[in-house]
C-alpha cells in the first residue's frame, strides 16, 4: 500500500530519502522537509511578502480584465427602459447594433444589424473567449455578437462567422456559398450549442430586404443546447457570414414562438 501511495505522488517524493520519523526547518532556503516511515516530502514555503506580492498581482489582474471586458456595455436590465419603441408594433422594442456595442462592429468586421424584441428581455454578457475580442479583426472561427434573453420566452443571440470558413471567394453573397441546406450544414451546430442533424431541418425559406438575401430556418432540435426549438437567419455580407438564431425550450414555446418569429423576421443588416 506504502508502494502505491508513493508512486501516485511521485512528483512530490523522494524515494531515496526513506528515512526515520523526523521533521526539520530549514530557513535559508524556505523549504520543510518532513519524512515519516516510508516517504519523504518537501515542500517549498513561500514567504509573507511573496505571498502579497502575487496577491496584489492578482487583484491588479482581475481588474484590467474587468475594464477592458468588451461585454461591459451589455446592460442586464430590461430594453424597454433604454431601447426605443419599435414603430410599426409598440409592443416591441427596437435594438439596433453600433461600434460601441461589440469588438468586431468597432473592428469593421461586422456591418451594423437591427432587430426587434419586447421590453422585458434582457441583454446578457458574453464571455471574453466568446466575444471574438482577443482575435479581432483576423477571427478564424465564429464568435458571438450578442445576446438577449428572457426566462418565459426563450433566447436569441446574433453568431458571426469569417466568411473564409464557408468559401474562399471575397466579399460572397449567402447565394454564392451555396444553397440555405449547405449554409446550415455548416452553421447548424452555431444554431444548437453543440452537433447538427439534417433530420432537424424542417422548413427553409430565402427572402430579400434591400438586395440583401437571407436564408431563414426552422429546425426542431432535441438534443441542442440551446432549446429544442430554434429558428434562424443568416445572410453574407463583406467578410462575415452573420446569423440571427432564436431558440426556446419546450415549455416556452408554445406561448412565445409567435414572439421569436417576429423577432427573426425583423432581422435585417
């Protein structure tokens, strides 16, 4: 048993010090060495002004990725009581992206988007590694705009991805990456949260706003992490592939899928 121990923590003992009960200070050099029967270890002690040393390091470090979180802006109170009212339906509200609201907007990476959503959602954070701030303006892999949500109703969330990811010809319509089932079949698992099944797409349609095309979708999603129901839009312009996804769990959806279709409906860059 002595054996075995030794061997799990072999990093920390050393098998040539197997010696009589002892336990000795060694101030110089910081370090205890304690050995009983069967192993020995030592560890290092570090001082009291090391200690505050990366104690004061670590706070210092917490607070410059704090200010400089490029979520900071995102507001958890509730749109209505900042977002103006959507015109042609005041039951809702209408959010439109600038600059200051998202690394890859200030970058020029993402072209300005709107949408509708009632008054009692909510902006959520997005993680820093979520965000595309530490890649921008050269991300290699989608990253998260933003998102809104609201507990009875489901979630929606904007998802951008570099336009090289789905084909190497510049500044490509959605029309000349491919057909609304290829798009989906490699942004599907950006609708889910996780993997994407063709079996899960149960209508598409294709429109067009201001010579912009869109693909929209609905998909029922079982095992997705996002909810079992998500709709969708995406459309290409510049060097992003931007999508708009809505998604609610079964006990949302029923009362609020009208919602969320109204909500990917208005999605327009």
């Amino acid at each position: 048993m002595a054996t075995t121990y030794a061997a799990l923590i072999s990093p920390l003992i050393s098998s040539s010090q197997l010696i009589h009960p002892a336990t000795q200070l060694e101030d110089s050099r910081n370090i205890i060495s304690i050995s009983i029967p069967n192993f020995s270890i030592r560890l290092l002690l570090q001082s009291r002004v090391a200690r505050r040393r990366d104690f004061l390091q670590g706070i210092a470090l917490s607070s410059a990725l704090f200010m400089y979180s490029p979520d900071s802006n995102a507001r958890e109170v509730e749109v209505g009581s900042y977002l103006p009212l959507f015109s042609t339906d005041p039951s809702f509200v209408l959010f439109r992206a600038s600059p200051s609201d998202t690394p890859a907007l200030r970058a020029g990476n993402v072209q300005p988007y709107e949408f509708i959503l009632p008054p009692s959602w909510k902006q959520r954070r997005i993680a820093n590694i979520l965000s595309g701030n530490y890649c921008q303006p050269k991300c290699a892999e989608p990253w998260v705009e933003v998102k809104f949500e609201d507990e009875k109703q489901g979630k929606v969330q904007v998802v951008a991805s570099p336009l090289i990811r789905l084909t190497n010809k510049p500044n490509a319509t959605i029309e000349d990456i491919g057909s609304p089932e290829k798009v989906i079949a490699s942004l599907g698992p950006f609708v889910t949260g996780n993997t994407y099944d063709s079996d899960e797409l149960i209508e598409t349609s294709i429109e067009k706003h201001s010579n912009q095309t869109y693909y929209s979708y609905v998909l029922e999603t079982p095992y997705a992490l996002t909810g079992s129901h998500n709709l969708a839009k995406a459309t290409a312009k510049g060097n992003t592939v931007v999508l708009f996804v809505a998604s609610a769990n079964d006990k949302q959806w029923p009362t609020s899928q009208e919602t969320l279709k109204a909500m990917v409906d208005s999605f327009q860059i």
